[in-house]
C-alpha cells in the first residue's frame, strides 16, 4: 500500500531528478560500441533503488546505462543470493560485483563488510581503484592489499576502518590467519577471475580463507571462462546460485582478429612493419616468456618506438609504476606476459600483438580481449610459426571463431574509432594545404649585396669558369686541400655520445637470432613460400 501511494502503482519518473544536474559528468565518449555491451532490456541504474550517493559516484564515472552482464547480476546479488555470472572480457564485470558490493555496506559498522578477490595484483589495484570512485560519495573504505607490499604497513592500517577489503590470496589468508583481518561478519565474498583463483595454484588458499567466513556468507563468481574445477567449487560451496552466462559466442564482436605466418627470425621485422602501417593508439605485446619480454622491449626501444616491458620477476614497485605509467597514456607499447592478461581495463588499447602465440585457448581469449574493452574496437594480431599451426587451428576450434590471414591493406575502421580517423584526416590535409602554400609561394629575390661584396662574387664565378676550362686530368692531378677534411672521424663506436649496445649483447652477434637479427643479417630472407599470411601476400605487401 505504501508503495502504491509513493508511486501511483508506477515506478519511479527519473526525469525530474535535478541532483544531476548538480553532477561533475565526464564528457559523453562517441565511440561506437557492439551488441556486447549495447544490447540491454533497457534498464537504468535508478531502477535498482540505488543509494544516492552511490548513483552520483556511478555517473560521474561515465555510467550511463548498466550492460547486460550488469542488467542481470546487479538486482540478483542485491538479493543477497549466490551468483555464479560469465561474460565476455571487457563488458562490465566489475562493476556488476562492485555497485551491489557497495550498496550493503553500512558505512556506520567499523568492519570488513566485502572482501573482493583476485589473482594479480595489477588487478587488485585497479578493482580497488573502481571502488573508490564509484564509492567516492559514500565514505566507503576501501583498502587494497597484495604481496610484494609490507606487511606492517596493511596491518597498521587495519586497525583502523575498513568497509571493503581488496587484495590477491595469499595476503589476504596471511592478515586472516594472524587474526588482523576479521571476517567472521563479513557477508559478501566475490572472485573476480573465478577460473584462474580455483586452478590448482590458488584454489587450497582460497578454500582454507573460506573457514573465516560466515555460514551464510554470499559467494559471487564472475569470469569469462568456467572450467570444471568451478563446478566443483559450487557444488561444495554455493547454495541454489544463481547462473549467468552471457557466452553465446567467446570472442569480442569488436575486436577483429589476423594472424601472420612467419618464421622465428622474422618476428621483429613484422613487428616493425606493423607500428609503421598501423593506426596505433595504445598496444599491448605479448610473449611467453619473462626473458623474451626483456629481450623485445629492447629491441623495440632500439627501433625507435616508446616501450615498457611488465613481467612477475619485477619488483612489485616497478610494475606499479609501470602499469600507472601505461594507464595513462605515458607510453605507446607495453611488452607483457600473461601477467596483464586477466581483468586489466585500459580504455586506449586498440591494438593486441600475440608476438609468441599462446598455448591454449583461455590465455588467447584473455589476451585479445585486453583491445576493443566495453564493446569498443579493436584489433588482434597473431604472429604464427610453423611450430604454431597446430596451437592456431585448436584454438579456432575450441573458440567457434575464425582467425583470417592478414591481408596486404586492414582497414583502419575496424579498429580505430570514427573521431580519430577524422583527426587524423583533417591532420593530413593540413599538412598537404601547408606544403602546397609553400610551393606556391613566390622565390623572394636576392638581397642587394654592397659592392665589395659582388666584386668578391664576380671573381669566385670567373675563377670556377676557369677551372672548368682546364682538362679534366689537371683538376684530378693537382685537387685542392682541405684540411679539416683530410682526416676521417673516428667510427661510431669511439664516439662518447653514441649509442652503445646493451652489456650482454654486446661480443654476441647472434645471441639476438632467436628475438630478431644480428648485425651481419639485418634484413629477414625471404623463404619464397607463395602460401597466405606475412610470407605470401601478407609480408611482400607490408614491407
């Protein structure tokens, strides 16, 4: 009956809501996007009943409408019942776990109230980061805890209020385990990245953290891929969840995917040719290893293009610099391993490079699905060896997708955004406008030189016709002597200010064949093979 007489039996008008009005929103972003994210019920964020302050925090943000992983977890988990949700990568996953995360905490409780869990700790700070701005509003706290960090530090802060708690497992078992990190009230537990916290490597931490938490506990599992082993997990753990799955197809509609067939050595050469012909906003490069992510920053730098490189070896300070770095929009290119490939949002990444193919069809999905991030476009490329062929055509085949060959020309718009192309255009014909006007411009005449001056002219022009007089044997017997000229200058290598090679390099011309080509061969050879991909159309239509 209340209801009745609030609404009129209807539900809420927002359209007289003038606290937007009052809203510090970001600027509208234009970009086309794909059913991934586009096609909802038509749901606002107000429908849910929302605290005000949350839903200020959520427009300021950019929100304007929930996707459709959102649309279906968001009024579910506010129910408080178990959610067992998959989607794609980059449509909106964390803010389906973070909006009801935030809406039951009750800011006047000195308490964790939300733990949110994760596998790296990249993504820990960027989860933590979502929370606070979206949160902003509200007084919510937010602490961030991951390895690598003091743990005096995460204890000390402990002691003081704490609403939502977002940390890697290890770190979060080790507070609860010393008894700093309290749990036994929490009522919401989230596992963003579910499929990667339950393999073997995390999954007897997370079971043991579990101990800590309450009977009736919430458990939400978000990701883009759910092996067995979540099965298993939910059947022990989770009561009646609630089953999301968003997967009709695997991959991103906006993101479009090319391989390349090439051979080891001429990896670097395609790479090279692929800055230079691609419209690169921000990319990301992936290799297998944490040696060859070194090995091709290097390279990379030496050919000329701005390059981190991010890998777990790094200390933990440095790859916070380097991702906030990356983030915003220091640098171009980003050489990682699989470290980068779960959950990280760069908005400007367009351009994926697999520069060492992955093994399996999880690691490729996550990788690609770092470009064309919440239905936007984007770009992915495949660098395939012989040895990668059969790994090429299993994937396709565990994915129901299609990886075409490179073609000679990729068209800038299935890949780059409408407004950059019209920048880019408009840069171009100025440019073109610039060099025409200087053509045209009239040669201005010679300044009227004293008359000393022209006498010293005359004599030089007369002596120059002179000489041109002479046989040609006379000028080459006797030439003139310059001597600040008679005397070469030292090689390059003698040189104080010039570039030197890296240590280890160094002595070792062919320790870089397996990354690209040593000094005596710096040019690809060409094997002849007339077959698709960079060696056929693909590589003689690039270079």
């Amino acid at each position: 009956m209340a209801s009745q007489n609030n609404f009129n039996g209807q539900y809420p008008s927002h359209d007289n809501d003038n606290w937007k009005k009052t809203l510090a929103l970001p600027p509208k972003d234009s970009r086309p996007q794909t059913e991934d994210v586009t096609a909802t019920k038509g749901n606002e964020f107000e429908d849910y009943f929302l605290k005000r302050e949350l839903l200020m925090g959520i427009f300021e943000a950019g929100f304007e409408r929930p996707s459709p992983i959102q649309e279906e977890a968001i009024p579910i988990a506010l129910t408080g019942r178990d959610v067992l949700a998959r989607a794609k990568n980059g449509t909106g996953k964390t803010a389906a776990f973070v909006i009801p995360s935030l809406e039951k905490v009750n800011t006047k409780l000195s308490k964790i109230q939300a733990l949110l869990l994760v596998p790296t700790r990249e993504l820990a700070l960027q989860t933590s980061q979502v929370c606070k701005t979206l949160g902003k509003h509200m007084g919510v706290q937010v602490m961030v805890t991951t390895g690598g960090t003091t743990l005096k530090d995460d204890i000390m802060r402990l002691q003081e209020n704490v609403h939502v708690l977002v940390g890697t497992p290890g770190r979060i078992l080790d507070l609860a385990g010393k008894g700093v990190a309290d749990f036994s009230e929490c009522p919401t537990f989230v596992m963003d990245e579910a499929d990667k916290l339950l393999s073997p490597e995390f999954s007897p931490v997370v079971e043991q953290l579990l101990t800590f938490f309450p009977k009736d506990r919430q458990i939400m599992l978000f990701s883009a891929t759910f092996p067995i082993i979540v099965k298993h997990f939910k059947d022990r753990h989770m009561t009646k969840p609630y089953e999301i799955n968003l997967m009709d197809e695997l991959t991103l509609r906006g993101v479009t995917q090319y391989y390349a067939f090439v051979e080891e050595r001429q990896k670097v050469h395609c790479l090279n040719t692929l800055f230079s012909k691609l419209q690169i906003n921000q990319s990301i490069i992936f290799c297998n290893s944490t040696n060859r992510v070194e090995l091709l920053a290097k390279k990379i730098t030496q050919l000329g293009y701005s390059c981190f490189y991010s890998h777990a070896k790094m200390l933990q300070s440095h790859r916070n610099r380097v991702f906030h770095d990356f983030r915003n929009g220091v640098c171009r290119n980003l050489v990682c391993s699989d470290l980068l490939t779960r959950g990280i949002d760069i908005q400007a990444v367009n351009v994926v490079i697999n520069f060492d193919f992955p093994k399996n069809a999880e690691t490729y999905l996550h990788r690609i699905g770092r470009s064309g991030r919440f239905g936007h476009l984007g770009l992915a490329i495949n660098l395939i060896t012989y040895e990668d062929r059969f790994n090429l055509y299993k994937i396709e085949q565990e994915l129901g997708t299609e990886i075409q060959p490179i073609p000679p020309v990729i068209d800038k718009r299935l890949y780059v955004a409408p407004s950059a192309l019209e920048d880019a255009s408009e840069a171009q014909q100025q440019q073109q406008q610039q060099q025409q006007s200087a053509n045209k411009q009239p040669q201005q005449a010679p300044p009227v030189q004293p008359q000393f001056y022209q006498q010293q002219q005359q004599q030089q022009q007369q002596q120059q016709f002179q000489r041109q007089q002479l046989p040609p044997h006379a000028y080459q017997q006797h030439p003139p002597q310059y001597p600040q000229f008679q005397q070469q200058p030292p090689p390059m290598s003698q040189q104080p200010y010039a570039p030197q090679p890296p240590a280890q390099f160094q002595g070792q011309q062919g320790r870089m064949n397996n990354m690209g080509y040593s000094q005596q061969n710096q040019q690809p050879p060409h094997d002849g093979r007339s077959g698709q991909g960079m060696n056929g159309g693909g590589l003689r239509a690039f270079s």
